[in-house]
C-alpha cells in the first residue's frame, strides 16, 4: 500500500493521515515486513498550537513517516477545511493494536516512559490481553528540555537508554514522556535507535494500565473525551486554551483557501 492510498491531508500546515485506522494498521505492518523503519506521531489540536510556536516541534512532525489525527477536532478541522479525515485514530489504541499485531508475528516491544511501575504494569496488562506479547519495559527518564536550545540531557544517560533498548532488540517502541520530549527523544536518536517502529504515545500508559481512567466508548464517539478527560484532570484547563486558538488557525486557513 502506497502512501497515497492512505489518503494525506493537510490540516493548518501538517500533513496528516486521512485514512481508516485498519487501511494504517496494514500500511504500517507492510512497512515493516519490508524493513522499513517507521517514526509514527500522535497530533492533536495542541500538537499544532505547539508546533506553531515552536519550529523545532514543527520540524519533527514534518519528518514522522506517519501522522494520525489524534483528536477529535482535527476531524472536525477537516470537514471545514473539505480535507476529509474518515476517523480520529486513538494513539492509545492503535499501540495496542500494533501490540496485538507484534504478539501474532513474534516482534517484541519496548515501553519507556510514566512513573514508577506503569510501564510495567502497562506490559503486563498487554501480555494478558495478547498471548504471546514479548517485550521489557522500564519508568520514564528523568530528562531535561532547554528552552533555549531545544536539546534534551543529560546525554550520557540517554545513550544508556539507547543502548538498553538495542540490546533488547526490540521491534517497537512506545515512549511516554509527554508532548515534545518523547518525539524529540525518537528525532535525535532515530539513526541509532535499532528498531522497526518508534512512537510517542503520551498518557497511553496510564490507561492501558488503569493507573488513569478512559472515556467510555460512547463519550469516545461523540468526540467528548478531551471532556470526560478535563473532569477527572482539572489541571489540564489552562492546556485546553490552545484549543482556542487551534480553533482560530483553523477559521483563519477556511479565509485564506477562499
């Protein structure tokens, strides 16, 4: 399957996939069975308001082989924008769909990321619900982002955990370490990373392992999830501002395409 089969659309600047989240599943796992390394991101309304702010950010988008839309909104910024998007593709859900794919075909998988004993517990949670799943997994790194030069350290521990990761060599890898330092973390170290499929997964762990709980599938469907989330995490209230001004990216880009 071609990338034009998976049908990519441009939302305010970043090319997205407008594809079925099966047509993705069987586009990656082809990628894959052909040996081709695969840096997956997981964009959102707040992804391309961080993006606009920072370029860095923007740059690493750019270059993901895959792009999911990852929010409901960009759904609904693709019906204004007559950028048809056929679903919102969870990335909490297309990891453990990728898992449940890696535990058939005998690939192994890397959690890195959450605080201590999630990720554990999130790889424990998938081998019940995959027979056959391998993989090893270990707490979020205690890693540092400047702001002023957008590197992340210390270094010598992340050659560490590159080299931990290698040894294990495992096929995917799923990272939590939030917005940025996750796809950051992938970036920079995508040539020595030996692995089939990288991805920053963001909360994924959280709720695969119950640590946080997950919208029911309805309140999923009717996009309403960002608030099933804001009630059980008020803190998030200020991040929801960028939801404005995605909002307004969007009415600004509908002007300019007239």
């Amino acid at each position: 399957m071609s990338e034009k089969e998976l049908d990519i659309v441009k939302i305010v600047g970043l090319n997205l996939i407008g594809t079925s989240e099966k047509r993705l599943l069987d586009y990656l796992t082809a990628r894959i069975i052909k040996g081709k390394k695969t840096f997956v991101v997981t964009p959102n309304p707040e992804f391309i308001v961080f993006a606009r702010h920072n370029p860095w950010f923007k740059l690493i988008l750019d270059k993901a082989d895959v792009a999911i839309p990852d929010g409901i909104g960009l759904v609904w910024a693709g019906k204004i924008l007559k950028q048809p998007i056929k679903e919102r593709i969870s990335g909490t859900d297309l990891m453990e769909k990728l898992c449940q794919e890696a535990a058939k075909k005998g690939w192994k998988v890397y959690l890195l990321g959450g605080k201590l004993g999630v990720a554990k517990k999130t790889l424990a949670v998938l081998k019940k619900r995959y027979s056959g799943l391998r993989g090893w997994a270990e707490a979020g790194p205690k890693l540092n982002l400047s702001p002023i030069t957008y590197h992340l350290s210390p270094k010598q521990e992340i050659r560490k955990i590159v080299r931990r990761i290698n040894l294990r060599k495992s096929d995917f890898l799923f990272i939590a370490l939030g917005m940025g330092k996750q796809e950051k973390f992938i970036y920079d170290n995508w040539d020595k990373l030996d692995v089939k499929l990288a991805m920053g997964v963001g909360g994924a762990f959280d709720y695969v392992s119950g640590k946080a709980p997950r919208a029911p599938k309805w309140v999923q469907k009717m996009g309403l999830e960002w608030l099933f989330r804001l009630v059980h995490e008020p803190w998030r209230w200020k991040r929801q501002l960028r939801v404005i001004e995605f909002a307004w990216l969007v009415f600004r880009e509908k002007i300019d395409r007239r």
